[in-house]
C-alpha cells in the first residue's frame, strides 16, 4: 500500500531504539464503497499491519446500504485473523444503534464507531443516547471521527463525557477539527482520548506536547495512510519532543491493549517539557515540504517546492543538518520513481507518504536515522 516497503528502513531503525514497542493501530478502515475513494480490501489491510508489526483494530468505511452486513465481515476477519485485529462496529443512529452494538457485542466486538459527518448526524443526536449508556455500563471505547467539518462537536464531547464518565470517548484525527476545544481542558474528562491518524506533523507534535500521554492512542487510517508511515511519524515525534520510553510504548500500543480490554487506564505521567525549535534551515525545509504534501495529497504534482526541496537538501549535504538533509534527499528522489497509483487509492499521488515523513524528518533531527537512507543521496551504500 502506497510507498510503504521503502519506509520499512525508517520505522526498523526506530524500533531498534525502542526494542518493547508493541504496536496497536487503533484506526484501520476495511471497505470498497466509500464515495471518498480511497479503500482498502481486508487483504491489503492485513499485509500493511504485518509490514508494520501492528495489531489493528479495524472497521468499515462508509457503507451506503448499511453497516449490519460490514460490521459482520470485520467481526469474521478478526475471528480468522489469529489475533491480528479486534474489531469495531460502526453505527448509524438511523439504523438501530443499539441493537447493532448489542448484536456485535456478542460477536465480539471490542467497541464502536461513530462518524458524525459521514452518517450526517451530531453527536448529541438523542437516539445515541442508549448507545453511550452502553458504553457506560461496559466501559467501551467509542471511536469518534473528529476531523474538519464538526466544530460543534467539542460541546457534545464535554456533554457526553460528563454524562458517561466510564465510556472511553476517541477523537479520531487528532481531534484535528475540535484540537482547541478540547486540549485546554482535558484534565476535566479523564475518558476523553485522541488518536494520531493525520497526516501533518505540525498537528500530531501538538498533540503530543499538549496532551497527557495517557489519553494518546497511535492510530494510522488506513487506507489514507499506512501504519509504517504513521508509526514513523508517530514515533519520531515523540522522541523530539522528548517523551520518555515507557509513554511513547505506552501511546503506541500499551494503554490501547487497555483500553480494548475494558480496563483502567495507564498513568503515563505528565506532557513533555517545552523543547527547543527547530534549526532556520530545517524549518524552512519542513514548511516548503507541507506545501508539498498538501498538494500530493490531493493527487497533484509536487510542484516548485518539491524541486526547491531537493536542490536545499543537496546543497545543505555538507553543512550542520548535512545528515537530516541527505536522508530527506533519499526519500525525495524516491518519489520520481514511484509513477504507478494504487489502483484503489487513486487520489492520492504516489510517493506522498515519501513527501510526509521527509517532513516529519525535518522536524524531528534527533531521532534516528536509518544508516542506509543516510548515505544513499551522496552516493554510499552501507
């Protein structure tokens, strides 16, 4: 899926740096009729978490006839999958939302899905109400999507926290949509969490500064993203903002396991202290590189930026940041290769998650790199 064997060096390097990392990916989407247009078969699912390490926890994608016969084939993947994935059911408050949760329940789902914007409803909708009075009495996860086109949602999710202290409310996306409205008093609804599926670095190392670890889920969305790339990002942002071992294993798969099982929470102690900005240099580099990103993601070329962004890398090789910049020149140059789109994900350009984590490279210059990416654009190979 996408650029993703040639990120595996990245996301290799780092788990040799936190060799305890059990990865859970709290956010994969299974499906092939979302009128988005980026969908993922079960198959392409599985291989992406088995390149990453990852147990995933998937659910539907947008289905338009309804979510009983979806939420059965996710139930039935994770009884085939040997451990590999756990599933949630999705629910529409038009459709029976809490004879759908009850049936998957017994399936063996281990949550829900909300998608307010998907499913065209808020989350104050009063037919949900028996549905968080579940996720009370069970101690359910309920993941929420929280992306762009919701900003009442803050209010709700105050609202239903305070109504439902024991349900484990998710906000999908970083809580990208509602961020403001939530971080600054997050300390108030102790089961209120957020997830790490987007793509900008900017907005993840946010989130890792502002917010307790103990409410921070790693997540990739698949099929906008692949865990390999999310757990690069994920992963190296957490080293530079300077989260010890025990968070970082803790956000990437540790209070998730707890969180699934229906237990307390871990206590990840408390937000990282304010670090240093980055060199000119490189946030020079890292805000042409978004400019790129916002472009490839929506299926353009990456433009001047891209060509400014790799003559700065190769004219910084010798300087300061000479390593930083030879390993973002290594992944640039591998987007003039990549030229084929994913037959399901045609959206998006290739090589855009290449494009992502070379931005993510030019924030993070203390974590690791991998040796063989550090050397490819001067030529060595190790």
């Amino acid at each position: 899926m996408y650029s993703e064997e040639l990120l595996a060096p990245w996301l290799a390097v780092l788990r040799d740096r936190l060799p305890s990392l059990d990865v859970v990916d709290m956010h994969v989407h299974v499906g092939l009729s979302d009128s988005a247009g980026l969908l993922a078969t079960e198959e392409e699912a599985l291989a992406s978490l088995a390149l990453a390490g990852a147990h995933g926890v998937v659910f539907p994608l947008k289905e338009p006839g309804g979510y009983r016969e979806a939420n059965e084939r996710m139930l039935d993947l994770a009884r085939k999958a040997d451990g590999r994935v756990t599933a949630l059911a999705r629910l529409d408050p038009a459709d029976d939302p809490l004879g759908e949760a009850l049936r998957c329940l017994e399936g063996g789902a281990a949550g829900l899905k909300l998608h307010p914007r998907g499913e065209g409803f808020a989350l104050d909708d009063r037919r949900l109400d028996d549905v968080f009075a579940l996720a009370e009495e069970r101690r359910l996860p309920i993941m929420i999507h929280a992306g762009q086109g919701v900003p009442e949602m803050a209010d709700h999710v105050h609202r239903r926290s305070r109504e439902h202290p024991e349900a484990r409310l998710i906000l999908a996306h970083c809580g990208a949509g509602i961020f403001d409205g939530i971080w600054p008093r997050i300390d108030d609804f102790p089961n209120v969490l957020f997830d790490t599926s987007w793509w900008n670095p900017a907005t993840i190392a946010a989130l890792l500064r502002l917010v307790p670890p103990s409410r921070i889920l790693f997540a990739s969305d698949i099929p906008f993203a692949t865990p390999t790339q999310q757990a690069v990002q994920t992963l190296r942002l957490a080293l530079q903002v300077g989260l010890t071992d025990r968070q970082i294993q803790g956000i990437v798969g540790g209070q998730a396991r707890r969180v699934l099982a229906h237990q307390d929470l871990l206590d990840l102690g408390p937000t990282p202290p304010t670090g240093q900005p980055i060199a000119p240099a490189l946030e020079r580099m890292y805000v042409m590189l978004v400019a790129v990103c916002e472009r490839m993601l929506g299926g353009q070329e990456g433009g001047q930026e891209l060509l400014m962004a790799l003559d700065g890398c190769a004219a910084g090789a010798d300087g300061p940041d000479g390593d930083v910049l030879r390993a973002m020149r290594g992944l640039l140059e591998q987007i003039e290769d990549r030229t084929d789109r994913d037959p399901l994900r045609q959206e998006r350009t290739p090589g855009f998650d290449l494009a992502v984590v070379a931005a993510t490279v030019a924030r993070t210059p203390d974590a690791p790199l991998p040796a063989r990416q550090r050397s490819a654009a001067s030529g060595a190979v190790r």
